[in-house]
C-alpha cells in the first residue's frame, strides 16, 4: 500500500508539472499520481464527483497528499471538499516541481509526514541566483 499523490490545479499547470516529473523520473514513478484541473469557468461543486474519482484512482490504500496550486482560489476551496468526503488526505498549497520531486524521493512515509516533506521540496526549491 502507498501513498497517492493528486494534484489539483487551474488548467495547465498540473498536466505540464506531472508531464516533466514523469520525464525526470524517465517515467517510474514510484507513486501512484494524476492531475485533476479545474477550468477558470467552471461550477467547482459540480467537478466534485470526478475530482473525488480522481482521488480514489490514487488512492493506494494509505491515503492521498493533496497538492493545489494557489490556496484559496478554486482548486485549493475543491481540495477542502474532498478531504471531508472520507478518503484519508492531507493538503499543501504552492504547487511547485521541487515540491513534487521531493515527495517522490520521499514515497515510503506515511500520509501525515508527507506535507513536511512536500513544504521542504517548496522551500529548498527557491534559490536566489545573484550572478
């Protein structure tokens, strides 16, 4: 059993993010992971069902680390949602490539040291080129 990784973003940004990590990773990823995208125009309560899908397509048995592009904004409000539908999940806003490596690097943890993880691959993945 492992770990899912959903990511829950505004149209473009989650495709593209999975498309390099899975190039990266020369496609063994050793988490089960999709990119659910929610479209500027779109009704989120509508999406709930196939975004609740998406997270059971994931779901591996031991939860889902959800990871949404911008807190707040539609994706992350859709996030909230299906967290309280019963599948066992944990959010980390700030989607950014380094965060995604680094759970990657990281897939034996368990759900709740994962967000810790996540935010450290965001964090660390900010370098401040003077040059």
């Amino acid at each position: 059993m492992a770990v899912g990784i959903l990511l829950l973003t505004h149209s473009g940004i989650g495709s593209a993010i999975v498309a390099v990590a899975t190039g990266m990773l020369r496609g063994n990823l050793p988490l089960r992971l999709e990119s659910f995208e929610v479209p500027f125009e779109a009704d989120p309560e509508a999406l709930l069902p196939q975004a609740s899908a998406a997270m059971r397509r994931v779901d591996g048995g031991d939860g889902v680390l959800i990871l949404t592009d911008l807190y707040g904004a539609s994706p992350s409000n859709l996030a909230a949602r299906l967290s309280r539908l019963g599948t066992p999940s944990r959010r980390v806003s700030a989607l950014s490539l380094p965060m995604l490596l680094r759970v990657m690097n990281y897939a034996e943890l368990p759900l709740e040291e994962l967000p810790a993880v996540a935010a450290a691959g965001a964090r660390n993945g900010v370098i401040l080129d003077d040059a």
